[in-house]
C-alpha cells in the first residue's frame, strides 16, 4: 500500500505545480486582473489542500519505502526532499496566500509581480526536483532503464 501511496502521490504533486505554474503564466499573459484573483484565489483554495497532502503522502511513503533501501538512486533521492520541502513550505505556500491577498484586494504593484516571479521560480525548480525524483523512483521499481555508462555508448 505505501508504494500506490507514492506513486500516485508522487505523480500528482509535480503534476498539480505544473498546473498552477502554467495556469498563471497563461493567466498573467491572457487574463484580466479579475482572472488573476481567481486563479490566486483557486491556487489557495482548494489547490492548497489537495497540493500540501500530496506532498505530505509522497515524503512520507517515500520515507518508509527507503527506510530499508540502500544505494546512490535513494541516497540522490533523499537528498533533493529536505530542498523540495523546505521550497515549497517557505517559499510557495507563502508566495500563494501573499499573491491571494494581494490580488483579490487589486493590488498589482511591482511587490505583487516580483512575489509572483520568486513564486514562478521556486514552482519550476519543485516541478524540476519532483521530475527527478518520479525518474529515480521508476529506475527503482525497474519501470525505466538507467543509461548507459557514457563509455559502453557507441560514438
């Protein structure tokens, strides 16, 4: 069970930041200041409450599948979770309720758009570390093959 856990768990939490990243940047490009508010205020509520126990459910049935595991594949995936947590712990949720408050009193001034830049970056780079996690995680349950070494490669 704790393996469905995270594999579901896992691929929905890049998957839901994917969705709250490209939704902004389509919304910010396409949308009025009204569609903005919307959205912050969708991204809090509910997306807030489905994202945080996403998160909570992949790090924690990640733990206890690797509590037994050994090897550099966990070692990296262990490693990049600390970041993964703490990013979108004190930088995302906060960046989203800020955003949220902002946007719904009308507030777009440069603090809203430089708020909503961190908040873009610190997006990407979960989605970017969650994507090297789901990868390492297949290469586990052997649904993906590891490259090969650069020298058994033909030229």
């Amino acid at each position: 069970m704790p393996k469905r856990i995270h594999l579901i768990a896992g691929i929905l939490s890049p998957l839901l930041i994917l969705t709250f990243f490209t939704a902004t940047v389509l919304v910010e490009l396409l949308g009025s200041h009204a569609a903005v508010a919307q959205l912050k205020a969708l991204i809090v509520t509910p997306g807030l409450w489905v994202l945080l126990p996403c998160l909570a459910a992949t790090g924690g049935s990640g733990m206890f599948i690797g509590q037994t595991r050994k090897g550099r594949v966990v070692k990296r995936k262990k490693k990049r979770m600390p970041f993964i947590a703490a990013n979108g712990l004190l930088v995302l949720v906060p960046c989203a309720i800020f955003l949220d408050h902002w946007a719904s009193a009308g507030i777009f001034d440069t603090r809203f758009y430089v708020v909503q830049a961190l908040e873009l970056l610190a997006g990407a780079t979960n989605v970017a570390l969650l994507a090297l996690n789901l990868r390492d995680g297949l290469r586990l349950a052997g649904r993906l093959r590891a490259p090969a070494p650069a020298a058994a490669r033909p030229s």
